[in-house]
C-alpha cells in the first residue's frame, strides 16, 4: 500500500495549499534492482 503526502517547505510546487491535496498516479517505472518510483500529480477538476 502507497500512501502519498506531500511534504516540506520552501517553494511550493502547487501553489498554496491549505489542507488535503487529491493527487493521480501518471507513471511507474520497474528497476531490474526492484525499486518501483511512482509519480503523481495533483488531479485538475
């Protein structure tokens, strides 16, 4: 199970945001090492 939050300080990449962001996964990518980096957007209404 992936659970991603959206952390840290400095510029934000989303513009200010105030409480939950509802991200969408775009892309995956399997390692021949097993790591599997997930990317994700926030998703547009």
């Amino acid at each position: 199970m992936v659970n991603p939050i959206v952390l840290g300080s400095g510029t934000p990449l989303f513009g200010e945001t105030i409480g939950r962001i509802d991200l969408e996964l775009f892309n995956t990518r399997t390692f021949d090492s097993g790591n599997v980096p997930h990317s994700y957007r926030p998703v547009t209404i």
